[in-house]
C-alpha cells in the first residue's frame, strides 16, 4: 500500500539548479519522498506558468512550473497542487521539484 504520509519536515532545506538556489526553507511537507516548499519560501523571478499537467489519485491535478536561471529553462521541473483532494490538503500551492534541480539540506 502506497504510503500517503504528509509529514512537516524538522531540516532547512534548499532548492538549487544551475547552481541558483530557487527555494530555501524550514517549513518543508514530505509527501513520498519529496519536499513540498510553501509558496512563500520560493524565488518568484524564476518561476513561469507551464501548460503542463499531471493527475494523483489521493493528491489530485497537478500543475507545473519551468524553472528559468539566465537563459536556460528547465520545462516542467517544479509541480504544485492548486486544488489538492482533501488527502493532500495540507499541500496546497506549495512546490516540488524533479528534473535536475536538487533539493538537500542546507549546509
């Protein structure tokens, strides 16, 4: 069985790609392994709206983010849930990453 855990995070965290930190927080959910940044702890000037979508069964619609640092982007490398089921409530417009950008604890 799946485990569908949404667990505050106890680490400060960071976001980094293309060696530009995108997110930095202590206030982190872990939802399967991955940390959830609320909305507020995320570097706005990097972030642009993605036609992309995706579907969770317990957490509901997806949306994405590109992840712009310079003039390089990276489609599709940050998702978050606007409507999230109520499972998944606690996430709500807070943001994940995948796709190069690595997210560790701060040193």
């Amino acid at each position: 069985m799946p485990d569908h855990s949404v667990t505050p995070s106890d680490k400060h965290v960071t976001a980094t790609w293309n060696g530009t930190v995108l997110a930095d927080s202590d206030r982190t959910i872990v939802v399967e392994g991955n940390h959830y940044f609320p909305p507020q702890d995320i570097r706005r000037e990097h972030f642009r709206d993605s036609d992309e979508h995706s579907f969770c069964p317990w957490k509901g619609a997806a949306s994405y983010y590109d992840v712009a640092v310079d003039s390089e982007v990276n489609r599709g490398a940050a998702w978050y849930y606007p409507e999230p089921l109520q499972e998944a409530a606690r996430i709500r417009d807070y943001v994940a990453f995948w796709r190069g950008v690595e997210v560790t604890p701060a040193a």
